[in-house]
C-alpha cells in the first residue's frame, strides 16, 4: 500500500497569552487516522502556540517536510494566517489542502476560493478518512459525504446539486479516544485555573448543543442534538492517561456537560465504583445546573473543582438578543447553589463588544460582577474582545 506524509498545523493567533492548550480535536484526528490507515500515513505536527511560530515560519517548516496532505484547523482568530499559509504553501509545494475547524464549518467556500483543496463542515474523522482514500489509495467507488466542499478539481457533476452540509455520526464512541502522541505534552500548559502549576488535559464526552446562541458557532460545527460518548469510553481514556501521563486534572470542553443526568449519574458511579482521583472542571448552563442540583454533591466528592458560566453581560436587552433562552435569574440561583456546595470555582463567561454594547453596558457588567466574589470561591472571568481571549479577575 502506498505510503504518504500528512502534516496537521495549528496556525498562529494573537490573544492566548501564556496559556497554551494542546489541540483535542488534532489528538482525536490524529488517532482516528492511525487507527484506518496505521503506518500508510505518517503524520506531523506544526502547532505555532508553544513555539509562537509566524506564518513564515509555519510555511517553511511544511516545506521542508513536503508532505503529501496538509489539514489545518481553523477558528475565527487564524482566517487571515490560515490563508497566509495556504498561498505561501502553493507558491513552493503542491499537497491535498484541507480545512477544517469552526470558522470552515461557517464559511467553507472561502478557503477554496483562497486554494485549499477541500473544506470540511463539521465532524472531520470521516471526511478526512474519505478525502485520504479517494485522493491517495485509489478507492473510486466511495462518495464524497455532503460535509466536504472540494474545488473544481475534485468536484464531480453529480455532486452540483447536492446541499452541502454537516455530516454528524451517530455513534461518536467509534472515534476512539484522542491520541496525544504527536503532541509534546510537556510544551502545553491546559489546566483547570485553580492551580495553573499543575497541568491538564482537555476532555470531551459529548458533541453538540440544542441551543443556539448568537455568537456561538457550536450548533453549526457539531449540530443540535447532544451526542454522548459512553460513560466507560469517557472514564477508560481517563484511567488511561492518568497513567500514562502522570496527570490529575481534565478540563470538559463539552458546551453542557450535565445536559444529560443519566449520563452523569453512570459516570459518576465508575468513579465512585473504582475510586479514581481527578480533580476536574466543566461547563453548564445555570438552569440546567439547578435542575440537576441532586448530582451536584456527587460531583464534588468525585473530584469536580468547579463551573463555567455563561453570564454574558449585565444588560438585559443584549442577553435576551443573544438568544441565550434562559433568565439572568438563573445565573443568580445556579451561582447561589454552588456557592451552598462550596465549589472552590466559578468561572464567569463574558461576552464583550457584542452588537449594540457600549462602554456604559460593560461598566455595569464589570459592576454587577464584583457581589460575586466571595472569600471561598475563586471567580474568574473570561472575556470575548474582538476575537481575542482575554482573562480578568475580580478584585
């Protein structure tokens, strides 16, 4: 079987500071493509975050590798640098580009316009796994799924009238877990904001949420419905890496993780069954949090530090524009709640600069913040500005 090179970048972006994340959805990619094509694809890593790479530098580096495929994964933040790279790319070497990532999944056509090869809407296992073997291993007679935007070259007639859109599996269990051995773990620095010295790694055990805020691009990456990996599936990869790695703290990237009771309540009886030590945060919207009050001090007592909060902004008329579907009363009863808990955390999510805010609205939003700090909880906000991450606290 033929064997190619396929290289992964994470493009530079401003804004992060000194917090450096490894990238889940690279591990997940990456174990996914080992698992199908195992030594026929050789895979690389170029991720600009802990070496603060320039596109110049990013581009270089491809190029000395001369990779058969490149994917890159793009959020809002590394448009421009993604189409930096990809030009700089074509005017030295000519591999299969591929797309993928939150802002593709939103604009597609952009990155083909701008000379990748195929841009992917939503889930990028099996797309990538289909791009590979139709381009690469000669397997003419599976279809492109619907999720795959491809430039003329690769276009076939009868996909013209085909509606492109999300692709979403079923059964997300059979992704497997996220492979972090193309990745130097000791370069990166996830933790769970309570002790920033100890290091963690990022987790998710679901994909997607059924509600749709305005400034949120979940919906269209990983659709409307709440897709769970199993509970076991979830604590084996933790049991795993705890192991392996030496760690003791995961951050859940899920957008609700306690969405599902029944799920929590299985993943909390493995812990208690096989009384494994984590320390772990996740995030939950405020009345989905009180509505499953009765999980919460299991919660706690298997090893869960704290929440993130969507508080938004103070000012009603923005919230309610942001279609968050629920009442800043609830933020004040989730809040409350896990105060009475003791959660030794609290993360606030601000959302600043939406449409329509001014200086006077972010004044009363930083105002209302301050009767939050409490001497027992530790509140920390984190704040959307022009696409840039920026973190406060409350003094």
């Amino acid at each position: 079987m033929r064997k190619i090179k396929m290289v992964f970048v994470r493009p530079p972006f401003e804004g992060m500071e000194t917090y450096k994340p490894p990238h889940l959805g690279i591990a997940m990619l990456f174990s996914y493509i080992n698992k199908v094509f195992g030594n026929s694809v050789k895979c690389f890593l170029l991720d600009a975050l802990p070496d603060e790479l320039s596109t110049d530098e990013i581009s270089k580096r491809i190029c000395e590798i001369r990779p058969d495929a490149l994917a890159i994964t793009v959020k809002t933040m590394q448009v421009v640098q993604s189409l930096d790279i990809i030009q700089k790319i074509k005017k030295n070497i000519s591999p299969i580009i591929i797309c993928g990532g939150n802002h593709v999944s939103v604009d597609p056509e952009l990155f083909i316009k701008c000379g990748a090869d195929f841009s992917v809407i939503g889930e990028g296992e099996e797309a990538l796994e289909i791009i590979l073997k139709k381009v690469f291993f000669e397997c003419k007679n599976l279809e492109y799924p619907p999720n795959i935007v491809m430039n003329s070259k690769y276009d076939q007639a009868e996909r013209e009238n085909i509606k492109k859109c999300i692709y979403l599996s079923d059964d997300v269990d059979k992704y497997g877990i996220p492979n972090w051995e193309i990745f130097d773990l000791t370069r990166y620095n996830e933790n769970i904001h309570i002790n920033k010295a100890s290091h963690a790694l990022p987790i998710i055990a679901s994909r997607g949420c059924l509600y749709k805020c305005d400034f949120c691009s979940t919906h269209l990456t990983w659709g409307t419905t709440v897709r769970y990996r199993s509970p076991h599936l979830v604590f084996n990869e933790i049991k795993k890496e705890i192991e392996k790695y030496n760690i003791s703290d995961y951050h859940f990237y899920d957008d609700n993780l306690l969405f599902s009771d029944t799920w929590m309540d299985e993943f909390l009886w493995l812990i208690e069954k096989e009384r494994l030590k984590f320390n772990w945060i996740c995030l939950s919207r405020p009345e989905i949090i009180c509505k499953n009050r009765h999980l919460l001090e299991r919660m706690k007592k298997c090893g869960c530090k704290g929440f993130e909060l969507g508080f938004e902004t103070q000012n009603e008329d923005l919230y309610n524009n942001m279609n968050k579907k629920n009442k800043k009363t609830a933020f004040i009863e989730a809040y409350n709640l896990l105060s009475e808990k003791e959660f030794e955390m609290i993360e606030f999510l601000i959302m600043c600069f939406y449409d329509g805010e001014t200086m006077k609205t972010l004044f009363e939003t930083y105002e209302s913040l301050k009767k939050y700090k409490k001497e027992k909880i530790f509140v920390y906000l984190f704040s959307l500005l022009c696409n840039t991450f920026l973190r406060y606290k409350i003094q």
